[in-house]
C-alpha cells in the first residue's frame, strides 16, 4: 500500500536496534537488527548486520544541490509499507521536447530509497509526459545508477550518482528522443515488440496497435509502455524487467533505420 505525502513525511528519524535472543545463560547476539521508525517506534524491518541504512534525510541532502542547481521541482513524495519505502519524483520543467503540437516530455528524476531491503537507494532519469500524465516513465533509459545498503559502501557519494545520471539527460533529450521522432516504424519492427511481449498480453499489445497504428518509433514507444504499465501486473518485478527492455530496444531500431536512410541518401548523392 502506498501513500502520497509530503517530503518532510519521509524524513522521520530512524534507529537500529539490536537482536538478542534471551538464553539462561545469558543474552545471544543474533546477528540481526531492527530498523525502527524512532519518532513513532514502529518497526520497519529486520535486517542482518550487513545491512547498511541509507537515511532518506543523508540521501536527499546528498542530492539537493546537483537537483537546485537543474532547476529541478519536487512532484510528488509518496511512501510504502509505512515507511519502509520511499520515492521522491522531480521534474526539469525547462528541459522539454514537443513530440506532438501541444504534447510535451520534461525529464523526470525518481529518487529511490527503502529500510527493508526491497530496493537500493537508486537515482532514475525517465521521461514524463505533461498531456498523457499516466505516470509512465521509460524507465532505465535515461540513465539510472544505485547503492546497494551494504556496510561496505559506507564512503559512496550519492550526490556524484545523481550529477552521472543527470548528465545523461542533455543528450537523451537533444538527440536520442528526436530521432524516435524521425522515422515511421518498420511492420517488422512492429511485430518484435509484439512478440516481446507475454504470451498472455498478445491481445492487448495487438488491439493497441490496432487501434491507434504508430506512426513513429516514439507512438511504438507509447503504445509498447501504455499496455505494461496499464494491463501487467504492476507489482511483478518481471513487469519492471521487460519495461525496462522497451526503450533500448526500440532506439535501436530507430537508429538503425536512421543509418540506413543515411547510407540510402550518400548512396543516392554519389
């Protein structure tokens, strides 16, 4: 179950406590610790004591300045199972492609970060759409980096993470989506999406080509993460698995058209 919050919500103060198993011979280390929610005591997880805590206050502080200095605007904070999860969504409102009239994109930074071992502290570039505000984000595509809580990764510099992942953004926006833009997709193409899919989700992939056939790499796009995100089951880490094939698998048909046509254009120019 999650729950949208405000930011200062996910910044509550976290304590570790020990477990100890009670013998009559005296108290026994058991090699586990309990990450607990100290403003209102409650119990987030048990973890062993190779578990690292990445606080959500360490980890937004890290982050902070390579953020403002983007100009990015917090969205949404939103956290999970009480707590033991958490994401923050910022948008670059000054970065924007029009992939239509009136149809825009802004990237989109999700901050990851979780108390019960579900996900690393992770930093995910993806792309937001302002008309079709489905919450779909072309996940791993833009860039993506993480931190695993391990007691090892004690001198990480989560802020260095977010300044990479950023970087990926200029270009992404500048030339890799226009040339999603630039090309009718091929019917084979077409059809290696399809067969990516499922078997179970043939029928949908299909009826939304059907419906609405591509005319760009970026309507396959779309239509390709409209059926994950609106007909999978959403909480199968599969699901986040294949979403995150979509988009490096369609920029490389779009590229390759884009070669192709190059090399027909010198062709016919010799």
């Amino acid at each position: 179950m999650s729950q949208q919050c405000t930011q200062k919500d996910t910044l509550f103060n976290i304590k570790e406590a020990a477990v100890i198993y009670d013998t009559p011979k005296g108290d026994v280390e058991t090699g586990y610790k309990l990450i607990v929610n100290e403003d209102t005591n409650q119990i987030l997880s048990c973890m062993t004591e190779n578990y690292q805590v990445i606080k959500n206050t360490d980890l937004l502080n890290a982050t902070s300045g390579a953020l403002n200095e983007r100009g990015a605007m917090l969205k949404e904070s939103r956290i999970f199972g009480d707590g033991a999860r958490t994401t923050w969504k910022y948008r670059i409102p000054d970065i924007k492609l029009e992939v239509q009239k009136g149809d825009f994109v802004n990237p989109e930074i999700i901050i990851k970060n979780s108390y019960d071992g579900s996900c690393e502290a992770s930093v995910i570039a993806g792309a937001y759409r302002l008309v079709c505000s489905n919450g779909m984000v072309i996940g791993y595509t833009l860039g993506k980096n993480s931190v695993r809580h391990t007691i090892w990764n004690r001198n990480v510099d989560i802020g260095a993470i977010l300044d990479e992942v950023i970087m990926s953004i200029d270009n992404t926006f500048s030339a890799d989506l226009p040339l999603l833009l630039a090309s009718k997709p091929k019917q084979g193409h077409i059809t290696k999406v399809i067969e990516m899919f499922p078997q179970n989700q043939t029928k949908n992939v299909v009826e939304k080509m059907i419906s609405k056939p591509p005319k760009t790499y970026w309507d396959l796009l779309n239509a390709a993460t409209w059926v994950a995100s609106h007909t999978m089951n959403r909480q199968a880490e599969s699901t986040h698995r294949f979403e995150s094939k979509l988009y490096p698998m369609i920029h490389k048909f779009a590229k390759n058209e884009d070669t192709y046509k190059q090399s027909q254009s010198r062709r016919a120019q010799a």
